[in-house]
DNA sequence: TCTGGGGTCCTAGGACCC
DNA sequence: TCTGGGGTCCTAGGACCC
C-alpha cells in the first residue's frame, strides 16, 4: 500500500446546544431538551431523548407544540453566549492534544495526527472522549479518515452504530468498501438538498457509489466541487487543514423581529443595532469595511403578492469600522428602500470587503485625520469597557434602549459562564 | 398567531479593455 | 451586405455548511 495519508480526526459535539444546556442543569437528565434558534423559532438543537420523540431537525415550535406538551420536553431559547463559551472550553481540551487543530465550527474540530499509528486510533479517540467530558461535560463523537470528508463519515457512524461506542475510523481501504455501501449518499459532506437527488437520478444512492464515479466525469456533472468529493471519498485529500483561520470576508448581523416592524423608526433603530453590533465583530478581528449593506424583508411565507425585500449598498470613500459612521450609512440606505405599507419582519446589516484595518490609511475624499482618530479612540473606549463589563454596557443611543422590535426569547438559561451576575451558585 | 443566523465557494453573465 | 476574441473584474444568485 501506498504511503497512507496521515490521519485526520473529526471531533464534535453530541447535540451540543442541548448538551450545553444539561451540563448546567442536573434536572435535564434523561429528559428531552430542545433549543431553539433566535425569536424562539424552530428547533435548532435535539438531545437524544427529543430525537427519539421524533422531532425533526429545524422543525418551527408552532408544528411540535403538541409533542412538546405531551412529553414535558424543556424547551430552551439559544444561549448563544453560554455556547460559544463552552466551544471555547473544549476547543482547549482537544488542543491538548495536537497542535495541528482547525476549528470548523462552534461544535466541530478537524485534528490531525501525521505518524500516529492507526492500531491505536480507537483508542485514542476514547481518550479524547473521556477527557473532554470529563473537563467540559460535554460528550463527544470522533471519525477517523485520511482525508477530512472521510473524517466527517467516520464521525457520523461513530453515532448512528452503537457498536462503535462514539469512535470510529476510515482509515482502511478495506473498512471503507464493506461500509460505504451502507451510507445514503445524502450524507455525504457537501451533498445537499439539491445535489442529492440528482445524483439518485444517476443511479448514485449510497456514498460507495460516489466513490466510484470517474473524476473527471463527476466534474462535467457536478464541477470541480464534485471532483473533489470523489477524489477526497477515495482517500486523496483535496481539503487541507486550516489552522490559522482565513481572514473573514463579511460579516453580517440579522434578526427577524418578534412582531412585524411597520414604523420606520423602529426599522432604523433596529439596522442601527445591527450596524453597531457588526462594526463591534469587525473591530474585535482587526479589520475595516469598503462596503455596507442594508436589508429588510416581509415575512417570507406570506403570500408571494404581499412580500416586499428592500435591499440597497454602497461603497464606502475609506474602510472603517467605527460604528457611529457605519449606523449614519444605513440610516441613507434604508431611505433607498424605505417602503410604508408592509410589516417587516426581518432586517440586516451586513459588512464586506473587509481589510485589515491598519491598511486603511484614508483617502483624499476622507474625513480629516484628527476627527477619524478621534472615532477610533471612542470606539476602542467602548469595546474595551463592553468586554470588561459585558456586551452592551454601552452603546450608542442610536441602537435603541427599548427595543421593541426584538425577537421573542422566553425560555432564555443563565449565561452561566460569562457573566458575574448569572454565575452558578453551589449550595453545600 | 407562530417558520434562525452567519458564513464560504462556485458559476454565469455583463461590463470593460485591448 | 460586413460587425473579433480573449482576458479581467465585478456582481448576483445558487448551493452548501453548521
């Protein structure tokens, strides 16, 4: 055999949100726990115990009101401060175990173990197990394979066959022709909704069947996108690990409202939260924006006759990221969509063309050097003192005290973790 | 009554240039 | 009558991911 790839692990969490929410809460044990997304709209998260009820993946709360009631499922508003916080712990555990780490998202890590010997793969991957739950509470599932596509297989046997016990590994050409027979194609890292059933019409059902697509073939049909998902199912890694994350390109802050927004000024306060809260995560990542973009949208279920999206951008003279110019900005855009009449539902900010902020070195049709820094040291006031104290503990009075148009959130937990305030307290 | 948010990559097609 | 070809850049939209 050709010198093997060196073997890359895919580690995420079980259920994670409703895990977070059970490691705080002893009560939740063995009980179905559900989180939702933001306005406490479909069902984001599933423990084990929701899952066997039956409760699908994204399901709206209004749809699953009935199973909810009969079964006592505990249903949570996202916490989404607690779980980027418990990401972060188990991030440190697992980087205790390799350096060469990328993190995928806030519940998966890709890991890789160049000269590991496979014998001792499975073992180690309990040991991964043990340890993160051990340190975070959090249980864990780990897929070996040589290339991160086959990583992400090995990880979704490692829970749908119970034998596995959590871990499972791909690394042997041998395992994958007996397994991958077994697997729909569906589930198939980067095979969706859309390029699923096409590949069914093909005669393609299960992820051994892409396995053996000719390459080149599969790029007429599907791009270079399906090349590599054949290659990368065959072993030949296409996808590398990314330890240092690229450079965001965008950033966007959204909300659907809790009830629909009629009122212009409620629409501009709320694109002037967004824009503050957008120019704050661009700011925290060292970088600056050439372009906003400002949105809102009616109910996208409404009948198509009754929808309205507005939508306008601009380019900006010099990249910035300071958040009083930023809100000015979308307050002119909203008046390039600005509609009365529909009830928006749904509104966004979004930044683009992010630079590095020390590029930015101003432009001739700029604002004066003097005024730019002193909006610089302001904003820098603001982020330092927000982080000491936590989000929000000022902010500009644009962005609104009152907030009537935000999301519904009622079964919100602690953020147990990240606030004084809201610390857990262990009585003896 | 009630249906998330935040990203990336890829392609097609138009504008523009030589 | 006849009306190039190729490259680059940008944007919009689709598909995918979690």
């Amino acid at each position: 055999m050709a010198a093997s790839a060196p073997p890359i692990a895919l580690v995420d969490g079980n259920n994670f949100f409703a895990s977070c929410e059970k490691v705080f809460d002893p009560s939740l044990r063995g009980v179905p726990v559900i989180v939702l997304s933001n306005n406490d709209g479909c069902a984001v998260a599933r423990s084990a115990e929701a899952k066997a009820l039956g409760i699908p993946m994204g399901a709206p709360l209004f749809k699953i009101r009935d199973i909810v009631a009969a079964h006592g499922v505990r249903v949570f508003s996202g916490n989404f401060e607690l779980y980027g916080d418990m990401s972060r712990r188990v991030t440190e555990v697992l980087s205790s175990f390799t350096p060469d780490l990328e993190v995928y998202s806030v519940d998966e890590s890709f890991l890789a173990f160049p000269g590991m010997d496979h014998a001792r793969l499975l073992d180690l991957g309990q040991v991964i197990r043990k340890r993160v739950e051990r340190w975070t509470g959090i249980p864990v599932g780990v897929g070996f394979g040589p290339t991160k596509t086959l990583a992400k297989l090995a990880n979704y046997l490692a829970k749908k066959v119970t034998m596995f016990d959590g871990v499972a590994s791909l690394m042997e050409a041998e395992v994958r022709q007996a397994v991958l027979a077994q697997i729909p194609v569906g589930e198939v890292w980067g095979v969706g909704r859309a390029l699923a059933p096409r590949l069914e019409a093909m005669g393609i059902r299960s992820a051994y069947d892409l396995a053996a697509l000719d390459p080149r073939q599969a790029r007429r049909a599907f791009t270079v996108v399906g090349e590599r998902l054949v290659r990368e199912l065959n072993g030949l890694s296409c996808l590398g690990l990314d330890d240092v994350p690229p450079a965001r390109q965008s950033a966007v802050v959204s909300r659907s409202f809790g009830r629909a927004v009629t009122s212009r000024a409620e629409l501009e306060e709320a694109l002037a939260a967004f824009a503050h809260r957008a120019a704050e995560k661009i700011r925290a990542e060292g970088l600056a924006a050439c372009y906003v973009q400002a949105y809102a949208h009616t109910n996208r279920f409404a009948e198509p006759e009754s929808r309205y999206a507005g939508c306008a951008g601009t380019t900006l003279i010099e990249p910035t990221a300071d958040g009083g110019l930023l809100i000015g900005e979308v307050k002119s855009l909203l008046e390039r969509f600005w509609r009365p009449g529909p009830g928006f539902a749904k509104a966004g900010v979004m930044l683009a063309g992010l630079v590095p902020e020390a590029s930015s070195m101003g432009s001739l049709f700029g604002r004066p050097a003097p005024k730019r820094d002193k909006a610089k040291r302001l904003m820098a006031a603001m982020d330092a003192l927000n982080a000491r104290m936590g989000r929000d503990t000022i902010k500009p009075l644009a962005a609104g005290l009152g907030k009537p148009w935000q999301g519904k959130s009622a079964h919100r937990s602690k953020a147990w973790t990240t606030r004084w305030a809201e610390l857990p307290v262990v009585r003896a």
